[in-house]
DNA sequence: AGTCTATATTTCAGCAATGGAATTTCGGCT
DNA sequence: AGCCGAAATTCCATTGCTGAAATATAGACT
C-alpha cells in the first residue's frame, strides 16, 4: 500500500486485464465495490490507530460512544448489541474490557435482574472527550478535499446505492 | 441488520445523539465514513456467499484472478504478494488452499530456483468462468439503482477522496 | 573460489476478533 | 408450583492474519 490513489491504479489494472479475457465483465461496477471496500478500512484503520495507544479496539470504543452518547449514560449489553452490531458473546468480552480500564461500571439492574447496567464513569466520559478532539482531527483532515457540494452528493450516492442493493435483497439477511 | 437503508438510519441517530452533546463534531464526515465501511464489508460479504460453498475466502479468489488474468497464467507468490495485499506468510496459506484444489500449480522457478513459479490449471480457469457469472449477476443487481452518471460521480468523489486521504499522509504508511 | 549480504519461500507458534452451544439466573405466564 | 423464554456469561472453536526464525539460493564484492 504505497498510496490510495496508486493503489486504486493497481485495482484498475487488474480489472482491466480481467475484462479484455472475459467479456461482459461490469469494470465500473467492480471497481466502484473495490474501491469502496479499501477505502472503507483504510479509514477505520486510521481511526483505529487513535485506538490503539489505549488498548481499544474500534467495536469495544463503539460501545462507549453509544453508552456516552445515551439519555442516561446506561444501557445493558443487549441494547448495545443491537447498536453496535455485535453478538451477546462479544457483547460481554467487550463490557469486561471497558470495565477493566475503569470506563464503565457493571452493576445488576434492580428493576430486572437477568439484566446488567452498563454506566459509563466519570473518567469513560472525559476518555471521550480526550479522544475526540484527535480522531476528529483525522477525520476532517482526510475529507478536506471534498467541498460541502462533494459530500452531499456522496452522501446521496452512497445512500442511492443502500437502496439499490437493498431490494436486491428478499433472502434473510446474515 | 435489517437492512442498509436502516442500518444508515440507526447510524445517523447515534451520531446525532453524540453531536448534542458535543459541539464540532463533523456529523457529514463521521456518517460518510460510516456508510462507506458498512457498504464496503456488506457488498464484499454477499460476493463471499458465492465463493463460501467452494471452500474458498476472498483473497483465495483474488489471488486465483490475478494468476487467471497475468499474461502467461502464472507468477510467483511474491507478486503475487503486492498485487493482493497480504504477507508472504499468508501468501502460503493461499497457495496451500488453491493447490490442495488443484485449481492451481506450485513448481519451482527454474530461471531463479529460490522462487516457486504457481500457474493456474485448465481447472482453475474453469472454476473462474464457472464462478464469474453468478459473481457479476450479483454486482449488476446490485448498482443497479445507479445510472452511468451516478457511477462516474461516485466514482470521481471516491477517488477524490483517496486524493484527498493520501495528502494527509506523511508518515510511514503501514 | 570464498564470503557476505539480500531475497524468496516456508514453517512454527501465536494473536485478535468473533461465533455457536451450553449454562445460569431470572421474569412472566398459566 | 411449573414451565417457557430472555439475558448474560463461560467454554471452546474458527477464521484470517502475522512476526520471527529456518532454509535455500542468488548476486556482489574481494
């Protein structure tokens, strides 16, 4: 990985000669996915790099941001797998992981006490504040060259695209 | 994972929550990354349920197209190496699995004997055109909510994108 | 030729992230 | 009370990848 730009380059390339051996071959589309894809753990691998001085991975800083970012500051392992896209197995590896660095606290929810209510401490919530100001920085500096127009326009295409592929879809998802 | 549009939806939520309760956060930015993460692992995901019923993983396939597609149907694991992104420690493991599969073969270099000279087999090339349709149907239906304009636009904000990512970067990639 | 350094591949041992199945504890319904 | 289902956890396994060391060979320098 020299660059993103060389390697989209290299991705066509490939493509390319694929399609001058096989006809029909949809260029714009594969290299549209391709491109899609690289860019898209490009730039976690970035945020991830934020992460990582902190013994965080991205899934288990999700969990945080979720925690930090609701009502109360509490949710139980359950509703963050559903948010979070986790399963309940990962869901608790995680929860140990943030209750380890004494970010969250884990206590029995008195109202229903199948359940446990994660709460995110005092230093979880200044932990965030003192992370986001650098991946934040990351961030807007890897979209500067895309005008306000740029990304609105992404953001409709991207969506268009959800859309597309959603109804592609009537078999079960996962 | 219902399905992306709401996936997007659920996202920008969160997002929201978070930008209440915190001023300068880039919402457009975080859900552009977002949507092109997800977008990028759901589409590779669905082309891996082609390939998953013949036992093989993603960049099995790709190191299998790049033999497909080299001029004389062979190459080195170490090319093979850049052009796919993976270690040579890994590169051996894909190798193991095409040849176990006898969709490719491993002989030694007889130019530059430290090498190993891999060519694809009238098998592997079979497989690929067996696999190709299925693979490209899938792809269509799913830009096919996009017109030729949507695509070359995305495509020119995509790789702008890259431009724009690549011009942050003055350390050490990787 | 002999020696040294670099390259290509492989082996080994291991890690990171995740998942399925079984287990425990509890709530709610009959 | 008895039963079914939900929530969280534990145990074990899998997937995909990696660094370091080992092996064999090439190429350069003396």
């Amino acid at each position: 990985m020299q660059s993103l730009s060389s390697d989209f380059a290299a991705m066509q390339a490939g493509i390319d000669r694929v399609a001058t051996r096989i006809a029909g071959v949809p260029v714009a589309d594969v290299l549209l996915l391709r491109m899609i894809k690289h860019l898209g753990t490009t730039m976690t691998a970035r945020m991830e790099r934020v992460l990582q001085p902190h013994g965080l991975a991205e899934t288990d800083f999700s969990a945080l941001m979720q925690l930090f970012s609701s009502a109360d500051g509490s949710a139980s392992p359950g509703e963050l797998c559903g948010l979070i896209a986790q399963r309940p197995t990962n869901m608790t590896r995680i929860t140990d992981a943030l209750v380890r660095k004494r970010l969250v606290t884990r206590r029995p929810d008195s109202a229903d006490r199948r359940r446990v209510a994660l709460r995110i401490t005092p230093a979880g919530v200044r932990f965030v504040h003192s992370l986001l100001p650098e991946m934040i920085a990351g961030l807007e500096a890897g979209f500067a060259g895309l005008g306000a127009g740029d990304k609105r326009q992404l953001d409709r295409l991207l969506r268009r695209l959800a859309a597309s592929i959603d109804a592609t879809t009537q078999d079960t998802p996962r």
